[in-house]
C-alpha cells in the first residue's frame, strides 16, 4: 500500500491516511518516515479507529532524511529519528509540541524557544539488557516494538566512556558466566565522563559474591569504574514520584560490591552526589541550560522544589531565596538531597500530592514542579492552584499530560509567559519543555 505521510506525532510515529471499508479515511501510523514522504507501507494492525503499518520503502524522500550514524537503527528501540537531519528533528519537535498542546489543551503557547544539544553522545546514564541470544551472552536493548533482545556493541547516543565500558561488559560476560539474577546493568559517567559507576539490577536470588567477582572483572578492564553496585528490585511503580528509582521502579535495597556507592557530578558551579539507584538528568551537555531556565530571574523569600530529586533545582533555587523547602519521595534521590542540600533547605521525604495536601502557611514565591511523565495530575494541579504562588515553573517530559494540567492552572488565572523546548533526547521522540506561568 502507497501513503503519503502527513506529519509526526508524539510517540515518532508518521500519520497517514488510507481508504476504510466504510468509504472513509483511516489514520495509519507509520514508523521510521518524515512528513511529506510518500512511501510503500504494510499494515501489521488494525482497529476500528486507526491501523499500524511497517515501512518497507521509501518512494519519495525529502530532503531531511539522512543515513542514521547508529548501525542498529531501524532494529532498536531505543531510537527513532535517526534518519532525520537533527535540524529537522528540533523543527519536528517544536511543531509537535505547539501540536499536542493546541489539540489537546485548546492553549496556543508562545514563542517556543528550541535549545539545542550535540546530537550523539549526549548521554551520561545508559541502561542495558544482559541476556542470551543464539547461545551466547549478549547486552543491548528491545528490538522495535518487541521484548527481543537486540545485542549491541556500541550506542553513537552514549558518551565515550560508556562506550568503552560496553566494550568491557562484552569483553566480560563473552569469557565468564552471568550472575544469577543479573538482568540490567546500568553504566552512569560523571560530568567530565572521566568516572563510571555499575549498577546490576537484579530480579530474583543471586549471589553476592559472583556478582562481586564479575565486578571485578569489569573494573580491570576499565580504572574508571570507581564503584559496583547492586539493587534488588521489585516492580511496585509509584507515579506520584518524580523521577522513581531505576526510571520506575522500586528498590528492595542496594548492596555495595566495589569501591563507592555513587558519583559526584558537577553542573556549573553547583556539585551533587548521585548515588546508585537516584535519578538525575541524562544529557551531559544540557543540564546546565535545564537549570538557567527553570530558575532564571527567580528570587524571594520562599521558594517551592517538587520533584525535587536529589536537588538539581533546590542549589540553585537556595541562592536566591531565604527558605526553600525541596519534596522527594524516593528514598535514593532523597538521601542524595539531603546529601546535597545547603542548611536553609528544608528537605520533605513525601509525595508532592500527600505534601501538598497537609501545607499550610505562607504561600511561596515560587514554585519547581518536575513531575514524572504521568504529569502533575488533577489533584496536584488543583492543590497549585489553590497555592496561588505568583511564578511556577512547570518542566515536563511528556506534552501530552503537559496538555492535560494546562487548562487548570489558565483557568486559576496563569499565563504562559515563556516556553522553552529543551533537546535533552536527541535522535529520540522525547523532549524537555519548561514553561514560565505567572500570575
């Protein structure tokens, strides 16, 4: 079947339409093309209301495709605009985003300011597969749209050093055998991607002293690797947290095996430490920027960090405000905040709901909402409101629940007064949006 592909939508897919039983058109989403391209697809699913088809050749490209410089692109997951030029990428991006917000907030957002990021090796945290494929170890990532592992050797995305400590890994596990339990291994660079930390994420029993040992093997091969750890997990997600444990889910308890239990990372003048398990933004290149952003022109008495992690926001935010008081709820980021944090922070192990819930007193000046990308939610988004604080800055990553708590706060009295687009997610359909709302 030949169509022509209309636009992107959030997700990185192409939309298309094709003729339905009925006489009417049907929206077919179509992976790995660019708007205007006109393309031979096969349908692999359809519902009632749309279907999903595999590109299998590009008739009529535009000029904004590209050769991918990765060379699993097309088979992993991890990735999906590759074959766009990164102008075109952030180009895509803006409109998607002034898109989703339009359609689904009925808000038409101002002038969207796109920052920019070297579009490879970007990432200072990237997180594995161990497993075997055709009778042989192998780490990598799911293939597109499959729980299949794809093995990989090299990842254009990550920093040198992680790439080096791929190397190590496959090095390893191609002469040893695998621990019991191993399932992730997650490899995080300092800021300067001159130190590595190792964590094994583990599923069911194992062996400390296997693991212990295969640590060893890989911090031979690699000096940088200043620490190995292990966390037990268990899969009891709790959305209500910024950014959870291990993107998501829960701890069952972290064991030491080598060396230090985290890394100290440095983003312009301020220092954090981040420890095995805490959550802390991956592009190396961008969380500055991230910070100026969020806090630029903010000062006053009191301010307000939720989400707050392990205190991205708050050192900055506690240079120009008297009192700021930072809520975490996972357990990780939080010792990390309170690691971080200077003495006038207040630092709040809680769900933002369950604080926001229970505060009472002078209302802040400003307010840090950071949420995960199942967004504020209404009942955040109402206790906001009810806040009242004159200035909030709202950092999403996902537009669509961004879209979903907009309409709330408008109506308390809000207005958009800046919006800057962040790529912290190069060659991916993911993207960083900071709004400015003001009273």
């Amino acid at each position: 079947m030949e169509l022509t592909i209309e636009k992107l939508v959030y997700g990185g897919e192409g939309l298309a339409r094709m003729e339905a039983e009925d006489g009417r058109k049907k929206t077919v989403f179509v992976p790995l093309v660019l708007p205007g391209e006109h393309v031979e697809a096969s349908i692999v699913e359809e519902r009632p209301g749309f279907a999903r088809a595999r590109l299998d050749t590009v008739l009529e490209p535009t000029p904004d495709r590209t050769a991918p410089p990765c060379p699993y692109f097309g088979e992993c997951g991890g990735c999906h605009y590759q074959h766009a030029t990164y102008e075109a990428q952030l180009r895509l991006k803006k409109e998607i985003l002034r898109e989703t917000v339009a359609r689904i907030a009925k808000i038409e957002l101002p002038e969207i300011t796109v920052h920019a990021s070297p579009p490879l090796g970007y990432r200072n945290r990237t997180r594995m597969r161990v497993g075997i494929v055709e009778g042989k170890f192998a780490i990598g990532y799911y293939r597109m749209a499959s729980h299949s592992l794809l093995p990989i050797r090299e990842c254009p995305i990550s920093s040198p050093l992680i790439n080096r400590a791929i190397q190590a890994v496959w090095s390893v596990g191609a002469t040893s055998e695998v621990p019991r339990g191993l399932s992730e291994i997650e490899i995080a660079a300092d800021n300067v991607d001159q130190k590595l930390m190792i964590v094994f994420l583990l599923d069911g029993t194992f062996e400390e002293k296997q693991l212990r040992e295969w640590g060893g093997s890989i911090k031979s091969a690699l000096p940088e690797i200043t620490g190995v750890v292990a966390i037990q997990r268990s899969r009891n997600l709790d959305e209500s947290v910024a950014a959870p444990e291990l993107d998501g889910e829960t701890s069952d308890g972290s064991t030491r095996l080598l060396g230090l239990e985290g890394l100290n990372y440095k983003v312009g003048e301020f220092g954090y430490r981040v420890s095995a398990g805490s959550f802390f933004q991956t592009n190396r290149f961008l969380a500055e920027k991230l910070i100026e952003l969020v806090t630029v022109g903010a000062s006053g008495r009191r301010a307000l960090d939720l989400y707050a992690g392990v205190g991205l926001f708050t050192l900055p935010l506690a240079k120009d405000f008297e009192r700021v008081t930072a809520v975490e709820a996972a357990p990780s980021s939080f010792r990390d905040l309170l690691a971080n944090a200077p003495d006038h922070v207040k630092a709040i192990k809680s769900t933002t709901e369950a604080f926001l819930s229970r505060l009472s007193g002078n209302k802040p000046d400003f307010v840090v909402a950071d949420p995960p990308r199942s967004g504020l939610g209404k009942k955040v988004t109402a206790a906001l409101a009810k806040l009242a604080p004159e200035k909030i800055a709202y950092v999403s990553c996902d537009p669509s629940t961004l879209s979903r708590d907009l309409p709330a706060l408008v109506a308390a009295g809000y207005k958009i007064t800046k919006t800057d687009l962040v790529d912290l997610f190069p060659q991916t359909f993911h993207l960083e949006t900071v709004l400015r709302l003001e009273r």
